[in-house]
C-alpha cells in the first residue's frame, strides 16, 4: 500500500519553511497491513507553546488497525480536507478513514488563528451495529485545554437498560477518575447533552500544572481504549426491526450534529462553506 503524506501544514517557532518542505519532513507512513504510526519527531513539536502530543496519543490506539482512506462521503469529495489545509485562519487536516464495524473513523489535528491547537477523533459504526459512537475533542492554548469525551448511544436507555450496562457502565471507572478535574462543567449547549451519555466529561482545565496536562492526556486514552474493547467485541444486530431503530437513531443524531455545530458555522465566514461543508462530513 503507497504511504500517503501528512499534508498538514503547522507553524514552526523560529523557522521559515515551504508547504513542500513542511509535508516532507512530517510524513505519515502507513505499513502493507494499513497501520497508521505517528512517531515524535514526525509531528509539530510547537517547543515554544509547548502542546502536548495528542495526536500521538490517539495514534497509538489504532496502531494495530486496518485504516482504509475515505475520499467520498455521500457522494461528494473531502479531499479539500484530507489532504490538507493551508489557511491564515486554518492549517491542518481532517482524514476520515473506514475500519472493521466502523462506517467512519475520523482523524482531526489542526491550528486555528496560528494559536489553537484542536485535534480530535470522531467514530461511526457501521449500519446493523449498536456499540455508541465515539467523540474525542481536544482544544489547547498556551493556557487552557478543552476537553469533550463521550460515547453517544444508539440505543434509548430507558427502554433498554442492557444498553447502558453493557456499552456505558464500563467508563464509570474513569469518570470517576476524572469527573473532579479542575475546570470540568456541563456541555453549555441543550441539543448536545440531549445526545450525550451519563459519562459524558467536557471542560476547561488549566494547563499549567503537569498533573492536569498528565490526566487530559490519559482521559482521551483511557475513554479511547475501551471504545476499541468494546467494538472489538461488539456482533452485528440479528433483529431487523433492532437494526432499523439504531440505525434511524444514527442519522438523526447525524443530521442534529450537522444542523447544530456552532464552531463550524462561525468557521465557515473565514474558511468558506465548501470547506465546512466537508468538515461536517467527515464529522458525522
């Protein structure tokens, strides 16, 4: 399989390179088996604001995955995004990949204003499968990062309470961990907690101590890693009628995402509605 180029562009502190110069010397490599593997020295180091490597981190949970590039979603291109944006506003990538029970599995990192760095990994399960979706957000500035984690369910958790001891109650172990972070709250935003988990965490933490930074790093981790276990072990619906209820719940919780994303509609003045169009797809 040909390894294709991590088209990013990112800001060096001190250094004055080309776009080509930048692509080459951070390339991503993907092995014969489709492995993904981002090591150090290929990412942006941003020495100066100090960001941690979070796209690593999420990296290496799929080390071991069969990751197959999605150019079309719905019939339309996201190339504008996949392989990579240069703008003053917005440099960076969003590649949406398809995995084994996952209709998508997309991989965000980039530099917004040339000051925020936002990385994120968003999951989808293939049709006739009811584990939850996956939504991994991170934001971080030279003081402050952001942070939403979840799993969306498929099922409605009243009716089905086998849902949420199976698929859910598992992470009551790490958002107890984490819950009493500093700086974690509710999501602010009535459409989203409406779709969201009971263990669902989202906030601000401040950055400056390196026990907060050590356990943002470990919350997208530890979240991440039991979503895997969980797909791993996850078998298609048999019920038909199951699988029309989960999979009509999925494009709803789709078309609400879509509809309702604040940050893509304040983006879409400075980057153009063609962009956040595509960023919506590889989104949900």
């Amino acid at each position: 399989m040909q390894s294709p180029a991590m088209r990013a562009v990112y800001p060096d502190v001190g250094l004055k390179r080309t776009f080509k110069q930048l692509v080459l010397k951070r390339r991503r490599m993907m092995d014969t088996a489709g492995t993904i593997c981002f090591k150090s020295e290929q990412l942006p180091s941003f020495t100066e604001r100090g960001f941690l490597p979070i796209l690593e981190t999420f990296c290496r949970v799929l080390d071991t995955q069969e990751l197959r590039p999605i150019d079309t979603i719905e019939g339309k291109s996201v190339t504008l995004l996949s392989q990579g944006v240069d703008q003053p506003f917005l440099k960076g990538f969003f590649k949406p990949y398809a995995m084994d029970k996952c209709e998508k599995v997309s991989i965000c990192n980039c530099i917004l204003m040339d000051r925020i760095l936002t990385s994120a990994v968003i999951a989808i399960p293939q049709d006739g499968y009811d584990f939850p979706m996956l939504v991994l957000e991170w934001s971080e500035t030279e003081k402050v990062i952001s942070v939403v984690v979840d799993y969306i369910p498929l099922a409605d958790m009243v009716m089905d309470e086998g849902y949420r001891r199976k698929y859910l109650d598992p992470l009551d172990q790490y958002w107890t961990q984490y819950k009493e972070l500093p700086g974690m709250a509710p999501n602010r935003f009535a459409w989203s907690r409406m779709l969201f988990s009971p263990y669902h965490l989202s906030g601000h933490v401040p950055r400056e101590d390196e026990k907060h930074r050590a356990a943002c790093l470990e919350l997208m981790k530890n979240y991440f890693e039991l979503w895997m276990e969980l797909r791993a072990q996850a078998r298609p619906l048999t019920d038909p009628a199951a699988q029309q209820q989960i999979n009509q719940r999925k494009a709803r919780i789709r078309k609400i995402f879509r509809e309702n994303d604040e940050g893509a509609k304040s983006m879409a003045q400075m980057v153009g509605k063609e962009l956040i169009e595509a960023l919506l797809l590889c989104s949900f």
